[in-house]
C-alpha cells in the first residue's frame, strides 16, 4: 500500500515544527501546511517522559511531515501542542505508511 492514501487526507493544519530552545522559549520552525486527518477524540497518552497526559486530537499525516513533539499546530483557529509523534512505517508491508502526531 506505501503512503497514506490521499483520499484520507481530507483535513488541513499549520505545522510550526519546534526547533529548539532559545532565550526566550522554544524557537519554531516556518509554518506549513499540511494535508492530514483529523481524529478530534478525547484520550489518555504517555508523554515523552512517562507522564498520563489527556490528548484532545490525534492527526494522521504522510510520513514524510517534519512534526517532533513540542511543535506548534493551529487546526481552524486553535492552536495545540504536540505531545508524541510516532511513525508508522509498515516497511514494506501492505499498510498505510504515516505519522501518528498527539495533540494536547
């Protein structure tokens, strides 16, 4: 299957990819936009260290977006924050290639 197909991809969000920190907070990347789907459900996820954490929207987009935790999403007129990012590759296996991103 490779990719996500682009029929799923039915939503669009601003990703300010995180990338650092300076002297004055976190230091963000150029805006971009991004074709994804949105999953606006209320659940409970890990953070990057261990912590329970409720994540109000999960987005499902092609692998290749750059999107690490702690980067900036505008979806409408809301902004979040992303708490995981995990890739699923399938490797060559007949599965729908993407990046799971977890929004607080």
């Amino acid at each position: 299957m490779g990719a996500i197909p682009d029929w799923l991809l039915r939503h669009q969000v601003l990703i300010e990819p995180l990338t650092g920190e300076g002297p004055f907070g976190p230091e963000y990347g150029e805006q971009t936009l991004v074709r994804c789907f949105v999953d606006a459900k209320r659940r409970l996820v890990r953070d990057a260290e261990g912590a329970e954490v409720i994540s109000e929207t999960t987005i499902f987009m092609p692998l290749d977006t750059t999107c690490p935790a702690g980067s900036r999403v505008v979806i409408g007129d809301r902004a979040s924050t992303v708490i995981t990012a995990a890739r699923r590759d399938g490797g060559g296996l007949p599965t729908p290639d993407h990046l799971e991103v977890v929004l607080q």
